[in-house]
C-alpha cells in the first residue's frame, strides 16, 4: 500500500544524489505502486491455498511463516520509509486527517459491500432463499458494527460460509490495517519532537527497541497477560520502523545496486537460518531492498496514476471466499488464484475510482493540500496497506 510523477512522499523533489553513496528515491521514476501491487497480489496467492483446504505442509513458506505474512512485511516496510516521510513535511493534525482519510472510506466500504453483496450471495447459494440473512447470528449488523473502528473482532456473517474448506471468515486480511494504523500513531506521534524529526537517532532508538521487545515477546507479554493484540502489535512494529529508518539514512547513502541485492540476500538467508526474530531485525534491509528494486523494475503507466493495490488487498479474501461458496475450490492453487485476482481487480478498480480518490481529494482540500494530487505512493497497503495520502 499512487502517481509517480506525483511521488512527493519519497521526501524529494527531483532525482538526487546521496551526501557519501548512491541516489535518493527518485520521486518521478519509481515503481512502488507495482511493487504494493504484487505484494498484494502475493497475499492474495497465499490465502488462496488455506481457502481451498489445502493442508499448511503445502503452503508455500519461508522462515516458519507464509508467504503472505512476508508480503505483509514488506507492505509495512514500504509504508515506514513513505508515511515517515509524509509526517516530516505535515503537521500531526493533517497527518492525522490523511491517514484516516485514506485508510478508513474504503475499510468501511469492504465491510458494506460483504454484507450488501457477498453475504447475501452466499446465503441464497447456501438456502435458496434470503430468508432469514439479516437475523442469523452474528447478523450482519453486528458484523459492522464490531468492525467499525478498524479493529477486527468479528469475521462471521451467519452460516454463510459454514461449508467452504475455511469456514466463517469472510475477510482474513483487515486485521493488519489496525496494526498499521497504530505505527502511523506511532511514528507521527514521535516527529511531534522536533529533532526526531531532524535526526536520525531517535527514530533508530526506537527501531532498535522494538526489536529487542519482539525478540523477548515472552518476557513482555508476562507484564501484559498474554495480550495477543500486542504480540501482533510488536511483530509488525519493527518493519515499520526500519522502513522509517531508511527514510533518515538514505539521504547519505543511497540507493545503488550493490546494497540493494545484498541486503535482499541477507534478508532471505538470514530468516532462513536465523531465529524467528530475524526478519525484525533485517528490516531495514528488506525496506533498502524494496525501495531500490523500485528503481530498476518498469512499471505500466496506468499503475503509476491509479492505486490499486489497497483494493486488491481488501477484497481479494471475500471474493476468494466466495468463489469456495461457488464450488470453485477444486481448480487448485494457480488457477483459482488467477480467477480470484480477475474478480478482485474488478472491486479494487471500483474502490479506487469510487471510494479512495475521492476521498483523497477531500482530505486534501481540508487539509490545504493540493486536491489534484491524489495519487502520491505509500502502504502501505498496504496490511497493508500501503496506503496513501
């Protein structure tokens, strides 16, 4: 989880060279929204194996974790250097506005259109009827309701999904924009300090800590009664904060390809061979790496104008859910996740055009932006979220 000609976010105004090695992120010849894209189209792959029953030993995985899981890491690594650089230059209150601004419309509009269209859908497959959809525990209201601050607590809508291989959870994937909400807090909280704005010593501090919490999640989490939501909160974290990190050191060293494959290398050797804390560890190298294959990977012009990746994030789980409703979950791997992205490309076009630029424009108008430019790369998803403002 936008415009490259429009990518003011990456912190620069034109191409640059780097105080002692290499370039900053060229605002205008960059591919970060293809990059957010195939991220979440990523996500949507790794979903699909679990959606059709297949059982984990075949999951595609890394580390002890799916493939998913690391698109989302690299979603929220991409999101710290961009959102970071966003807070530099924005006062929190209009930093605060963009985020919600961006996140929020079409995080709302996902859960209109599961229980306006896809539960609905569900149930007359399931029934032959839409009798009784709206009072069937947990109702449909109650599933808005209970996900209407972003915090995921309920996934349920009726029996709609009681016989698909995955049953009862309509959308596996807005639990992490939560998580990326709480790191925009985080870090725009921070730059209220106005040398942690300038320096990069705070900002490393503060990465380097969220390392050392995650690697002693155990010893923290006996302060805290076992909080799920903070161990969550802790793993993603770190990404984050190592893609903010990038954003205070790239400055004085750039961007080459050298650093770039290598730090791709030792982020996948090391989650390979090292403990599970590792790939916290190594985020600042993932988020290195994603921000210099941005300069060497084209990108279709289409892309680089429209957004689409936080679409694509969002829906892809209901529409993947609903092709198992269909019976569709014998087509296997591949071939269900290439009929699930052809749908889900539908909705994420849909919500970008009808939901998420309008709403950009808006919060920019409030926020004395310029309106027209909608499209300035982040997501986060983009969870995440890349997402943009």
């Amino acid at each position: 989880m936008s415009s490259l000609r429009e990518a003011s976010l990456a912190g620069v105004s034109s191409p640059a060279r780097s105080k002692f090695f290499g370039t900053q992120l060229d605002p205008k010849n960059n591919s970060l929204n293809l990059i957010r894209l195939v991220l979440a189209s990523t996500v949507l792959f790794a979903h699909t194996y679990f959606i059709i029953g297949l059982p984990p030993e075949v999951q595609p995985a890394w580390g002890g974790q799916h493939l998913g899981a690391w698109a989302v890491a690299g979603f929220f690594a991409a999101s710290g250097y961009l959102i970071t650089a966003s807070r530099q230059r924005t006062r929190f209150a209009n930093f605060l506005l963009l985020r919600i601004g961006r996140i929020f419309p079409a995080f709302l509009a996902v859960l209109l259109v599961t229980v306006v269209l896809f539960g609905p859908v569900a149930h007359l497959v399931n029934h032959g009827t839409l009798v009784g959809y709206l009072r069937t525990p947990p109702s449909p209201l109650s599933y808005v309701f209970q996900n209407l601050f972003l915090e995921v607590r309920a996934y349920a809508i009726g029996d709609t999904l009681g016989s698909v291989p995955y049953p009862n959870v309509w959308n596996g994937s807005l639990w992490t924009l939560f998580y990326e909400f709480l790191c925009y807090m985080f870090v725009g909280v921070l730059l209220i300090w106005r040398r942690a704005r300038t320096s990069v010593w705070p900002i490393a501090i503060a990465f380097v800590l969220s390392v050392v919490v995650y690697a002693k999640i155990e010893f923290a989490l006996s302060f805290l009664d076992g909080n799920e939501s903070f161990r969550l909160l802790a793993m993603l974290l770190p990404y984050f904060l190592g893609g903010a990190l990038m954003r205070f050191v790239l400055p004085y060293f750039g961007l080459h390809w050298i650093p770039g494959v290598l730090s791709l290398a030792v982020v996948v050797i090391g989650i390979g061979n090292g403990p599970i804390w590792t790939a916290q560890l190594t985020a600042p190298l993932l988020a290195y790496g994603l921000l210099w294959l941005s300069t060497v990977v084209p990108q279709p012009s289409w892309i680089a104008r429209n957004d689409v990746s936080y679409g694509v994030y969002v829906y892809a789980f209901p529409v993947q859910q609903l092709l198992a409703v269909f019976g569709l979950a014998f087509l296997g791997p591949w071939a269900f996740s290439f009929a699930a992205l052809a749908v889900t490309a539908v909705f994420a076009v849909a919500s970008w055009y009808l939901v998420e630029r309008p709403a950009l424009r808006r919060t920019r108008v409030a926020t004395g932006r310029d309106a027209d430019r909608v499209s300035e790369p982040e997501t986060g998803l983009t969870p995440a979220e890349v997402r943009q403002g």
